[in-house]
C-alpha cells in the first residue's frame, strides 16, 4: 500500500495498519498485511531467551525475603508480583530459576496471584447473552462462545500488568521522540463506541487486523442496504469530515503543552503543567468526540430500526467473532459516485454498523489500554515502520519488550516514578468505564428509537475528557521528572531501544496518520496556568482548518429542544412560522453566518430554509425573522423563502438546521433565487471555520408523499 493511498485511508477508517488491538498469542497468518498494536498491554509469552543480572537476581531475593514461603497468602503473592514490577524484573526462566533459588515455588506465587490475561474465574470475557440480541432473533450470533474470545475484557484491559506495559512504553516514545511524533494518532482512537475493536480482536479467522477486514464487513452491509440507506451513510460521511479534523487539530496544543513540560520551557510565573487546565481543555476535546459519536449513532441508529426482515435475517448468518462467515462480495459502492475521503467513511461507517448491529454493550464499551493519553508519541514509534509498506506486522511481543527494557535501564527512584503511575490513574480508569458504559448503552437507544438524551452523552463526554486529561497530565509530569535525571548512558541506551531507522524521523506533524507540515500552535500558556485563563484557551493558527472557538460552537431554539418534536407552530400545519435560534462559541474569526435547514428523503436531499450574508456580529434569529441576511430558495416551491415541513407520509421525520461559520461571506454569481443547498455549499466550500447543528422531529399521518 503506498503512502500517499494510506493517508487519506486513515483519516477517517479503521484501517489494517492501524494498530488498535491488544496482545494476542496468535501471530498473524502468513501472508496477512497487518499492522497490530497488540502487546501494550503486556507480552504473554515467556521471554524465554532472557535472563537476570547478578543485581536484578539480588533484588529479587531482597523482595522475597520479607515472606514465608510455607505460610504464601493470595495477597503476599499480589504484593510479591507488584515488587517485581516496579523493579523491572522481567518474567521468564530467569526469574522462575532465581525464585526457586530462594526457596520459593513458582508455580505457587502464580496460582495464588494469576496473570489477568490466564483463563481463570477471575477473567471476565465479554460472552454474557442479552435480552435485546434474543429479541432481534440473534441469540448469541453475536458473541464468541465460551473460552473462544481470547480473554479479552476490559478488566485485562485496566489491569496492573497491561497499563504498566502501556505506560513504560509511552515513556520511552516521549522521552525518545520529538514533538511532530506526538502528533500521530490513529483515527480509530475517535467516536469508538461500535464495538468495532472487540469484533477485531476476537476474530476466530484471525483477520481482524488484515486489510481485508473492513471491507468484508462492510460489502456485506452495504449489501443487503438500499439505496436511500445507503445515501444516508454518505451524507453522514461527509457531514463528519470537518468535525474529525477539528477534533484532531484540538489536540495539538496538549501535544505541544506536554512536550514543553519535558523540555523545561515552562512560563516564568507557573511551577509547571496545571492539572485542572489540562482537565479543562481535554473536556473541550472530548466534546467533539460525544458530538460525533451522537449523530453518527443516531443515522446508525435510523437505519438499523428501518431494517426488514429479508435485511434482518441476511445479518443473523454472520458471526460476530468470526469472519469465515462473511461472504466475499466485491465492492459495493461505486468509488467514481463520490471523492476517495468520502468512500473511505462510508466503508468505516457500515462496517461500524455491523459490529454495533452484532455486538453487545459490553463490545461497545471495551478498549485496548493505549485508549487514553496518547499525546506521547507511542502510536509513531510503533506504527512508522508500517507506513507505506504492504506486508508488515508489528511484533506482538514489541510493547511488552520494549516497556520493561525500558524500565530496566532506569535507577530505582525513577522507576519508581513511572510505575506509581499504575495506582495513581487507577481511579479515574474505573471511572472511565463506567462513562463508555453509560454512553454505550445512551447510544444503543437509537437502535430502538429516534431521539435520546443527546445532553447526557454530551455531559458524560465532557467528564470523560477531564478523566482522560488527568491521567495525561500525570504521564506528562511524571516523564518529565524522569528525564531531568537521566544520565547521558541512560539516554544512549533509551535511543537504542526506540529501535527505529533514521529515514523515519519526523519532520513535520501529522493531522491522524497523515504527514503534514508542522502548523503553527498558538501559546499554550493557559495550560500552565489557573483554570480561569481556560476560557481564553487557543488552538492552532489560521493556517490549519480548525477555528480558535472553545468547542462545542453550538445552536439552539428557545421553542424545541435538539432531536425534539417541532412544535405545530413551525410546520405547514400551524402558522408556518421560522424557529427563532441562538447560538454560542462561534470560532473567533467568524466573518459571517449562513443558515440551512434540510431533510434527506428517500430519493433526494430536500431544503426548506436558506439564509445567508447573516452580518458576524448577530448572534441569534427572532421568529419570522426579517432584514437579516439575504434568503435562498428551498426545494418545496423555489421560492426564496421557508417552506416549513409538511410531511405526509407516515412516521417521524428529521430535519436538521446547520449553522455555518465563514471567514468570509460567500462570494455567488447567480441571483438569490437560484441560491439552492448545492449553489450555496459550493461556494461556502473553502471557508467554512466551523458549524453547528440542530435536529427537529416531526412526525404527520397521511398519505405515502413525502414533502
């Protein structure tokens, strides 16, 4: 796969050389083109070719000798397996010799203390039946049965042993790499609440890291689709582009935040990174995340519910956890009917569709443990190599290797320092699960009903961010501390292990896994400061296409709450009234406002309100707004006015009002009555900043025409 194909892929998709899964005993099959992000959460294999120094073997005998090998307990063997950790003693025949040298049993300290990753009644796989897959007439198609899911669960995800490896591994990227390496971040990292990356990875055919994985999935549903389903995935498709890249440009001023902590350029009136800031900012992140991760299941959502029975029952004969049983179905969307970008999401958004059809809330809640804090430069380090090349894997084992190498090369404070982050996060990854527990299961509402609680999945985002800004901030903190006291040996031996060729250093920044120039990043002062300054909080320069606004920008109407029922007033069959609007947070160099209001029938996109040349300074619309703007036609009657909907056919019905903020007004040739949706997008193409969004329901018994 060349690079230049590749860019463009990762952007959006979940595609092979992603690395997004977790250590899997199963190397990939000869042949398969996978890149794999397994082994951060520990290598399971035996490490049998290493052995221990005379200091490491001391130290071991040290630990042991604070216990009674006749008189073991569950607890002494956990306290005994920690020590061990936090000492950089690696697992193998070494250690096993040098355990049974001390007048220990091995086997004993193991089965008092189980890896999490061994299959005992402590594992907690994620095969439990559910009431709603029986009442779809699934049963358990969607679930790998017992002992087939590989132990992977999100208690092994969270445990000591996975986040210590995880961790280890991310400090040596940091205190190894630069600031555009830290840039790198696979997309799969976004909006993940499809239970796509638990189909992955408990794969039965082995292909869920393969290339050939997400477009076997989504052939299939994109199959058994119709057209105007289908129309609905790529109008989402191209809805989410902007808002993908500004979450990914959201991130730079962390990335460039943390990388000033390391290098001790902090402001002259801060004692370094402040941790509600850095909560504070992370927040805003994530409120893109809860923004795309809610429209994209309510569309999702819609057309699982519009699904028959013929449709139903072609997905009940593919197995979740098991690949073999997808038909292999060339593709089914013609890539000439829309740009490559588009193509790519709309492959990413059915093969979501299925894993969420398929799947469970346990699915959609569980994460591989490199799921959070990912501003250190690991995915780079790890997922580089790949770039471009057709037929490489990453080693399962380089994670698992690499972190304890790494903690190896350092003294005992500054291990210490690194594994104490182990305990420190602990709470607020609980915390994190139950969040993707209650947004997984908000979300799966919209298999069953139009609207749901789009404030809660907001709200929940928003706490989920500061979770995940904390932890960063630890790591961040705790790296830095690390690095001021390394020995120039110290350093030597830690480049060596990053391991990589120097034709892969990074020179510029990357916007997902595509190479960009570096933009240029406003001052991250306000992240080294009180929360207060937080409000005033920059994000890169005008050069990148993400605005300067505090995210969310955000519209909103006094008279109907978003994904609420429009009151009669509004429609054709009250007074035919405009909704007065009002909006927040637009991006600071907004130059002017345009308004359009739509629907996506089944045979077409239809328009019923075009407002444009709205003056920046306005910051909300009265109803029957008048003398603001200058108005487009709509698709009802061509008339440059609001048609207001008027549905006749049976069921409810969506319309969605996008605000769009300009860095200019759009520049059109052609009279305002010939101003339509198409006319008015093209021309406000290059100078979109940001939109905002509100969704009405309407729902009118009648006849079969829709209007």
């Amino acid at each position: 796969m060349k690079v230049n194909t590749v860019i463009l892929t990762l952007i959006l998709a979940l595609s092979s050389f992603n690395a997004q899964s977790q250590a899997t005993d199963n190397p990939p099959q000869p042949g398969s083109h996978t890149v794999r992000e397994e082994g951060r959460q520990g290598d399971r294999r035996s490490h049998e070719s290493e052995s221990l120094t005379s200091q490491q073997k001391n130290r071991v005998k040290a630990i042991l000798s604070k216990y009674s090998e006749s008189s073991l307990t569950a607890t002494d063997a956990k306290a005994i397996n920690k020590a061990f950790r936090e000492a950089g003693i690696p697992n193998g025949p070494g250690l096993q010799q040098t355990i049974k040298d001390a007048g220990f049993v091995p086997e004993k300290i193991a089965a008092l203390d189980p890896p999490p990753d061994r299959y005992g009644d402590e594992r907690m796989p994620l095969n439990k039946a559910e009431p709603r897959q029986a009442a779809r007439g699934k049963e358990s198609k969607g679930r790998p049965a017992q002992g087939e899911d590989g132990g992977y669960s999100i208690e092994q995800s969270i445990s000591d042993r996975a986040q210590l490896n995880t961790i280890a591994f991310d400090g040596l990227a940091f205190l190894t790499g630069g600031l555009g390496g830290n840039t790198f971040l696979p997309p799969g990292k976004v909006a993940d609440f499809c239970g796509f990356q638990y189909m992955r990875d408990v794969d039965r055919n082995q292909l869920g890291h393969n290339t050939s994985f997400v477009p076997r999935a989504a052939d299939n549903m994109l199959f058994v689709l119709t057209n105007h389903q289908k129309a609905l995935l790529i109008a989402l498709a191209k809805e989410q582009e902007k808002m993908l890249t500004d979450f990914a440009y959201k991130r730079f001023p962390l990335v460039k935040a943390f990388y000033r902590q390391l290098e001790g350029n902090i402001p002259k009136d801060s004692a370094g990174l402040n941790r509600k800031a850095v909560m504070n900012y992370t927040a805003e992140v994530y409120a893109i995340d809860g923004l795309l991760s809610h429209r994209r299941a309510e569309v999702l959502g819609g057309i699982v519910r519009s699904l028959t029975e013929k449709q139903k029952a072609y997905l009940s004969k593919m197995v979740f956890s098991n690949s073999a049983t997808w038909p292999e179905l060339e593709g089914q969307v013609d890539k000439r009917s829309v740009s490559h970008t588009a193509h790519v999401a709309v492959m990413t958004y059915a093969s979501e569709m299925f894993s969420w059809y398929a799947g469970t809330v346990e699915a959609d809640v569980y994460f591989c443990p490199e799921r959070h804090a990912t501003y250190f430069g690991s995915f780079f380090m790890k997922d580089i190599p790949a770039m471009g090349d057709d037929n490489y894997s990453i080693s399962t084992s380089l994670t698992g290797d690499s972190g304890q190498a790494f903690l190896a090369a350092l003294t005992e404070p500054q291990r210490k320092r690194v594994t104490r982050l182990v305990d420190q996060q602990r709470q607020d990854l609980n915390e994190i699960v139950k969040i993707r527990r209650a947004i997984a299961t908000e979300l799966r509402r919209f298999m069953e009903v139009p609207v749901v609680d789009k404030d809660k999945v907001m709200a929940l985002s928003k706490r989920y961010g500061e979770l995940d800004g904390e932890i960063s901030y630890f790591y961040a903190t705790a790296f830095a501390d690390v690095a001021k006291t390394l020995t120039p040996n110290q350093k030597k031996t830690l480049l060596k292990l990053r391991n990589l060729d120097a034709k892969f250093t990074c020179r510029g920044a990357f916007l997902y896994s595509r190479a960009i120039d570096m933009p240029e990043i406003s001052n991250t002062d306000f992240l080294f400061k009180g929360p207060a300054t937080s409000k005033s909080a920059p994000s890169v320069s005008a050069q990148s296409p993400v605005s300067n606004a505090t995210i969310p920008f955000s519209l909103r109407s006094s008279e109907v709450k978003d994904g609420g029922t429009l009151p009669m007033e509004f429609t054709g069959d009250g007074a035919s009234a405009t909704l007065p609007l009002e909006w927040t947070s637009p991006p600071v160099k907004t130059k002017s406002y345009a308004l359009i209001m739509h629907h996506i029938a089944p045979d077409m996109t239809k328009w019923y309100w075009i407002l444009y040349n709205i003056p920046a300074e306005v910051t909300s619309l009265p109803k029957n707004v008048k003398g603001i703007g200058t108005w487009g036609n709509n698709s009802v009657n061509d008339q440059t006015q609001y048609a207001p909907p008027h549905s006749k056919g049976p069921g409810a019905k969506t319309y969605i009002l996008t605000l769009y903020a300009l860095s200019s007004p759009p520049q059109l040739t052609v009279s305002p009555a010939e101003v339509n949706r198409e006319v008015l997008l093209a021309a406000m193409k290059d100078k979109i900043l940001g939109t905002a969004t509100l969704s009405v329901v309407y729902t009118r018994s009648g006849d079969d025409k829709i209007r």
